[in-house]
C-alpha cells in the first residue's frame, strides 16, 4: 500500500506537468498578473527594450526571468535571493568575491591588515569612487552603514553574522572609525574567523548616506549604491529595471540596461525563453532541462551546488507536537527521501546535513535516518502519539533554487506521513508572506532553503540552527531550535583561528543537530538557468547570484 500510494500520486504529479506544459499558451493568457507581463512585454518589444535588442548597434537590454519580485531593495533588510539578486547590481561591499567562488577580492577596499589578536582591522579604500547620486564615496560613508545597521531595527544580517540583539546593538563590533578620508578600522570584542568572508555578503552593500535621509522609510523602494547599475523602476510583481553605471569603478558593464521581469510560472517563464521574450531565466522545471538542452537556441547553465533545502520542524510552537524529539525523528523516518528527490529529476541529491558537501567541515560520518515506517510509529507511541496528529506544512507557491517544485515536494510528504497517521494541512503562500509566516512561527513545519553567502559552514549552522537566530519576528532559525550545545560549539568555532580546531567543532555540532533532527533535511541541488545562446559569459556564482556587468548580449 505504501509504495502504490506514493507511486499513484507520483504518476497524478507527473501527469499534471504534462497538462501545464500542453496548455502553457492558455495559461500565460489566463492569469491576470501574467498576462500583464505579457502585455508590457509586448510593448517593450514595440520599444527595442526586450530580449531582442542585442548586438544591433542600438540599446542592449538584458531581461532576466524569475518565479518571484524582490520583498525590498535595501540589501540590508532582506534575506530572500529575489531581492539579492537586484541590489547584487547596485551596491559595492569592501571585499567581494572571486567570479567563480568564495575568494575574496578588493571591491571598494584595495587592501587590508589585521592585528594578530585578529580584533582590529583596518581597510585603504578607493578614492575615485561615487554613489549613483553623485556624491562622493570615503570612509565616513562606511562609518554611517554600520552604525545604521547597529542601531537596531530590521537589519536581519547585521544580527545573523555578528551577533547583534537587543541587548547588544553592535554585537562583536565595538568600534567602527574613520581613520583618514579613505581608511577605516573596525575593533572587534573577539577575533571573529569569518569576519572578511562576512564583508564580501550583498547584505552589506554600502549606501548612498544622502539617500538613506532622504527618504527614510521609503529608502527601500529608493536604492542608491556605488555598484555597476542604477536603479530605475520599480513595478511591484511585474518587473525591476537598472541601467548601467557609465562611471563604475570597476568593469563597466557591457549591457545598457536589465529588467528583471516576475513570470511565476516555471512553465510560462520558459515558453518566453523559447519565444525570445526574455533572455534567460533560473527556476526550471525539472523535465524542461532536457528540452532546453536539445533546443539549438538555448543554453542550460548549471549552479555550483552550496545550498540545502529543508523541511524545518518548529521545536518551540507551544502545543505542537513538533516539540518532541521522538516526534521529529519519526517524521524523518517516515519520508522517503530518496522518492522525494525523484522529483528533481536528476538537479538534486539527498540531504542528510543541514550544510552542503562542497563545505569544509561537512560531516560525512554521520548516517541518515533513511526510511522506516514501523519505527517511526513506535517512536510517535513513545512521545505519547499511537494514533497520530494533524500538523501543518507552509510551503512557497513560488519556485526555489534548492526546491524547483514545492507544491509537489509537499503533496509527496503529505502522502508519505499518513502512513504513520499523521495527518498534513498543506498551507500555500506567496514567497513574502512564506518568508513572514515562517519567521514568525506559524507553522508546524515549512519548507525553505538556503544558498550559502559566503563559503563558511558558519553561515549555514550559525544563521539556521543557533539559539541566537531563533527570534520570532526575524528568525533565520525557523526551526526555532535552541541548543546550548550546539551554541556552545558555534560560538567557539568563530572565535577559533586555527581552521583544523574549527572542523572539529563543526563536525560535533552537525552530529548533535542530527540526533535532536530539527530539520527534515532534502536535498542540496545544482540550480540550472536557461539562457539564449546570444548570451554570452554568464557565470553563475555559487552563492545564488551574480553581479550582470560581465555578460554579454549579441
């Protein structure tokens, strides 16, 4: 009964794909919010702005695809790669990394020392440097960023990666000082081992001051950066457009302008790739790979794997019975992983670590609780459940990097789980009111997934399983897990600067996390992107995005 059971609603999920993908011209046409895409496309189309204007002695418009709109465009606020994606044109950082890794690189700092207690740095920055408003860029400028992002409120990173709270606005930074027009010292409590790597995250991207005045709440709608492209418009749920930084310090970019165009539909997004509407897209289907790739007009692009995705199982949701371990360990006994990442069809492998294997300090010792159902019904009538629950799943209707399909992933879990009697209330959200719902605590479980930002196993246990980011309201931790172990260990591997004891913390914490299972981990994937042949020198960065002025268009 079980495998009829999930092997029945896999052939229904399949054969639903094969209905979208027959009716894909019905369905762009049917939706009001895409059809409007299509409309403005059209017009754009009329204009010369479109995919279609490449290398022909006019404007060079480079239109970009995507499941979902940016939440905002202050770099700072946000942790969705939607938004990222945008303010990764038009903000610098100090450091930035390499074009195909996590090295890092000058950006607007040229150089850099530490002191050998690793708590003072100072950065030499560049001095012909302007903001998009024209005014000029020195160490002042950097100054007001992190005093701003200190000075508490939304600023979600600034707490995730220094362990700002409440109680401790700045977190391990005590003093941020210009000590000339273009050099700039931070003081630290302790050395902080990801500090640099840190630096190079689009989260701080350094803003335009006068513009942070200017318009003060609005500030997110009104971006102004020093990065290779200015913002221009904003249609919410439609499209974004920059247009290139003439006075860009670094490679001036070769395209005049990008529009971010929002096309929800994995299907729909691809027939506008197919039809020269766009010129290029992430968040395939799975079974359009292959279609892609035989298509002489089009180019698959793969990702380098450095992300998760999960099911988060909510450990601190008063009644729910998420909060028993033997609960959350039958739950990831009762999945079929291996069927559940089926549905990937080739771009994912099995999770059993809440960090990538591409990670130094992934431990690969530690065995996956696999799939057995008479166990995970006894450890349900050992936490006092023989006859089951109802619980909910949250799940993104949109497409993610690390989950191409959520709405599927959830119905084959759902089947799954009622094999142990537990029975699934599958709740469907928009990317923003996903990312809401869940940092709030809403759910019982949910979906969601990270792409490493920069290259430290810091940044995924820290920002997703640590005590520290298990904050209702903003949590990076929706598991919501709090561990004075796992802490305890986290915290010691940041102030370690030998690299060897670092692995030795991080290998115990994974080992730990695993056996409290505050997560259903899924699937690490290598996201592919579709682009039109004419594209040329896209490299997808592992990190989930990339900054546009390299590409070319012909």
């Amino acid at each position: 009964m079980k495998k009829k059971a999930f092997w029945m609603l896999l052939l229904s999920v399949f054969a639903m794909m094969l209905v979208l993908a027959a009716c894909q011209g019905e369905q762009v046409n049917s939706d009001d919010d895409n059809s409007e895409d299509t409309n403005d496309s059209e017009e754009t189309a009329d204009s010369g702005e479109t995919a279609d204007s490449g290398d022909d002695g006019g404007e060079k418009t480079f239109v970009f695809g995507r499941g979902a709109d940016a939440v905002e465009l202050d770099p700072s606020k946000v942790t969705d790669g939607e938004s990222i994606y945008v303010t990764n044109q038009l903000y610098d950082t100090l450091v930035r990394y390499e074009q195909e890794g996590t090295e890092v690189v000058p950006a607007l700092a040229t150089k850099w020392e530490t002191s050998d207690d690793g708590k003072e740095w100072t950065f030499q920055l560049r001095d012909d440097v302007t903001f998009h408003d024209g005014t000029d860029f020195t160490a002042e400028d950097v100054v007001f960023n992190f005093e701003r992002w200190a000075s508490g409120g939304d600023y979600v990173y600034y707490g995730y990666m220094f362990g700002a709270s409440e109680d401790d606005l700045g977190g391990i930074i005590e003093k941020v000082e210009a000590t000339g027009d273009y050099e700039v010292k931070f003081t630290l409590s302790e050395p902080n081992a990801p500090f640099l790597n840190t630096l190079a995250m689009p989260p701080f991207g350094i803003a335009s001051p006068d513009a942070v005045e200017e318009h003060g709440d609005d500030y997110f709608k009104n971006p102004v950066g020093t990065g290779p492209f200015k913002f221009v418009e904003w249609k919410q749920d439609d499209q974004i457009t920059v247009e290139k930084n003439e006075d860009y310090f670094g490679e001036v970019a070769k395209v005049d302008k990008v529009i971010f165009r929002v096309i929800p539909d994995n299907g729909a997004r691809f027939m506008e790739l197919q039809s020269g509407s766009i010129d290029a897209m992430n968040g395939m289907n799975p079974q359009d790979i292959a279609q892609a790739e035989d298509n002489e007009d089009l180019k698959v692009i793969r990702r380098p794997s450095m992300n998760v995705g999960y099911m988060a199982l909510n450990t601190d949701k008063e009644g729910s019975p998420m909060q028993s371990k033997e609960v959350r360990q039958a739950v990831n006994l009762a999945i079929d992983k291996e069927k559940l990442v089926s549905l990937f069809e080739g771009i994912g492998k099995p999770a059993k670590n809440p960090m990538p294997p591409s990670l130094w300090g992934y431990n690969d010792n530690i065995e996956d609780y696999g799939y057995d159902v008479e166990e995970a019904k006894s450890l349900l009538a050992e936490a006092g459940y023989p006859d089951g629950f109802d619980v909910t799943l949250y799940t993104m209707s949109n497409p993610r990097p690390y989950l191409p399909q959520p709405k599927f992933a959830a119905q084959a879990i759902q089947e799954m789980l009622k094999e142990i009697n537990v029975n699934v209330e599958i709740v469907e959200n928009e990317w923003d009111s996903h990312l809401v719902a869940t940092e709030n605590g809403e759910h019982d479980m949910a979906f969601l997934g990270w792409t490493g930002d920069n290259g430290d196993p810091d940044n995924f246990l820290y920002v997703l399983l640590d005590k520290d980011n298990a904050k209702v309201g903003s949590a990076g931790n929706i598991a919501f897990y709090k561990s004075d172990e796992v802490h305890d260990l986290l915290k010691k591997a940041q102030t370690e600067l030998d690299q060897d004891k670092r692995v030795e913390y991080y290998m115990e914490a994974q080992e730990l996390i695993h056996e409290d299972a505050p997560w259903f981990p899924i699937a690490h994937t290598t996201p592919p992107l579709a682009v039109k042949q004419g594209v040329e020198n896209y490299i997808p960065h592992p990190t989930g995005s990339e900054p546009f002025n390299y590409l070319d268009i012909n």
